[in-house]
C-alpha cells in the first residue's frame, strides 16, 4: 500500500466521522420532542426519556432567596416575585434533579461511546432571571460536569463555528431582549477555551422607524410576529449563537383558543421561518404546542394559553412542523409528539 493512498484513506475516514459528528447538531436532522418543564411532579424527566432519544429538555431556573438560609439561590422552576413567599427551602436545584439523576444515563453513554447518537440529551436552560450571580452560579456548575457536555472551542472570529466536541448531553440557552447571558457563557471564556453552552439567535424588535406610540406589549409582539423572516433574524449563526426558538406566535397570531382553522397561508408562514432559519444556519423550536381537552390540561398542570383544545388541532399542527422541517417541538405531551416524530423518519 502507498503513503499517499494511505494518507488519503485517512483524510476521507476523518472527513467521514467528522460530517457524523457535525451532521448530529446542525440544522434539518429529524424533528425531536422538546419536552416542556421537565419539573419534579409526574416524574417527568424519566417521562421524557422514556420516549427515547434523542430528545431535548427544557427546566426553567429562578435565582431566589431560600427561606432558611437567608441566601439567594438557583432552584428549578418559574418563580415569580409573588411566588417567593411560598417558597419552603425545600424546593429542587439544577445538580441534584437533572445532572445527577441523569447520572446512570449518561455514564452508561460514555461507556459505550457510541458518539454517532450524541448528544443524547439537549438540556434547555430557561432562565427566568439573571443576575451576574445567577449566571456565574451556573457557568460553574456546568463546568463541574464539562466531561458530560457537548462543547467547542471558542474561536477568534464569533462568525467561526467551531465543529462540537460531542458527548451525551448539550446544553441550549435561550437569550432573551436586551439580557447578560452571551457576556457569562461567551464573551468570558477565553479564546481557545470551550463553549460549555449555546445561545439563540437575535431576534429584532421591530422594523427600525417602527411607531409604537399607545401600544401594549401583547400590541407591539403581534406586529413583531408579522415581520418577514428576514427582518426578524438578520445575522447568521456563530460559534456562540446556533438555535432559534420561537412562539408559535410566529406562526398563528393570538392565543390557542382563538387560532382557528389551520391554512395553507400558516403553513406557508411557518415553511417560510423554518426555511430561513436553516438558511441562516440555525436550529428552530417552536414552542409550546398541546392539543388535549382543557380538562386534562388542568389536571395536569399544563398551560391553557399552549392548548389548541382537541387532539386534532394539536396534531394537525405537530405534522406540520414535522413536514416543514422544525428541528425541535416544544410540548407537554412527550409521548403524543414523539409517536408523530419517531414515524416521520421509519
């Protein structure tokens, strides 16, 4: 055999597991459930992983003070300043209720190092809110478990995508208007170091010149929804920056009960934000989508305003998504959703 026929086999070999690895995160691969508040009651975590994987997780993180301690801390959950005062001290943290549940599952991953499925895992970190040491808190944290994480190099360039590092589990920010969290999780990791979790794309308010004089906030989304994609997300995505998660706004105006008849123009606006994003280099999730009597949604603690109000409306628009290409889906019914994505690719 030849040096330079050699040296060509193991160029092509690294290309190909190169592609596998880039192929495992990057945009239009088979649509995934993301499971929407993966919370303590109805055991949800494992709920979710039941479905199978891949998959993605979403927990939401407040920054609050603890009642016994005195001491502000991260806890799991959307806790509202009127909710502090129900707050026992009591209530789960970030380490124990998914990174060392999940403990098992991912040291059972690492020993099969079976990396054509990695990440496993995508875990949604909503932060509710984010003081510098909410932020600093968790950029610790995940450090604590850096050899479970999907990562990449930091590179000089932000426009540089770095190819990912994978392993089971990949954290997913979403930074919301005007917030810190590109300066924690990006901006201060050093050149050469590594990304331990990625943004989402910035999103614009409004057309510039926009008048907003007597409007509300509800007002002021819905013309922000009616933008075109491309006046929406301007900038491709970075090594930072690689998903775009959107209301279903976006798609239908106004609130489940009040969306209506499912269209050809709402699906050709929804063919149309999937497209772009892509285009544009991004991941997309839309979120949150139920379709189940409003009975069973209270019974289960799940929003009514993410509830279209029957199986059928909910189902009709999962296809939808699922044809047009949406990377993720965020819902409260895991086992529905992922019967509708696990078929799409057989």
């Amino acid at each position: 055999m030849s040096k330079n026929f050699l040296t060509c086999s193991l160029m092509l070999l690294a290309l190909a597991v190169f592609s596998v690895s880039f192929a495992a995160f990057s945009p239009g691969q088979p649509t995934m459930i993301l499971a929407h508040n993966t919370y303590p009651d109805q055991n949800r975590i494992d709920r979710a992983l039941a479905t199978g994987t891949p998959l993605a997780m979403e927990i939401d993180l407040s920054w609050v003070p603890n009642p016994k301690t005195g001491k502000n801390g991260s806890i799991v959950g959307d806790v509202s300043p009127a909710r502090i005062k129900d707050l026992t001290g009591n209530e789960p943290a970030l380490k124990q209720f998914f990174f060392e549940h999940m403990r098992p599952f991912v040291e059972k991953a690492l020993k099969e190092n079976n990396k054509k499925s990695w990440p496993l895992v995508r875990l949604y970190l909503d932060i509710k809110n984010d003081p510098a040491e909410h932020l600093e808190f968790l950029w610790s944290l995940l450090g604590e478990y850096e050899n479970w994480l999907t990562t990449a190099v930091k590179t000089k360039n932000a426009a540089d995508q770095s190819p990912l590092d994978l392993k089971p589990l990949l954290v997913m920010l979403e930074d919301k208007d005007n917030d810190i969290k590109e300066e924690y999780f990006y901006n201060k990791v050093t050149v050469g170091g590594k990304l331990r979790a990625f943004g989402t794309a910035k999103v614009a308010m409004l057309p510039p010149g926009t008048a907003t004089t007597g409007l509300n906030a509800k007002q002021i989304l819905y013309m922000r929804y009616k933008m075109k994609p491309e006046e929406l997300v301007t900038e491709h995505a970075s090594n930072y920056r690689r998903w775009w998660g959107m209301p279903w706004d976006a798609v239908e105006q106004g609130a489940k009960s009040a969306a209506g008849a499912w269209t050809p123009e709402k699906e050709a606006r929804l063919n149309a934000l999937v497209k772009y994003a892509h285009k544009m280099g991004y991941l997309t999730s839309f979120w949150v989508l139920d379709g189940c009597d409003p009975e069973v949604a209270k019974r289960n603690g799940w929003g009514q305003n993410y509830n279209f109000g029957s199986l059928e409306a909910g189902t009709i628009r999962w296809k939808a998504a699922i044809k047009a290409g949406a990377d993720f889906i965020s819902t409260d019914q895991y086992e529905e959703v992922a019967k509708l994505t696990k078929s799409s690719i057989n």
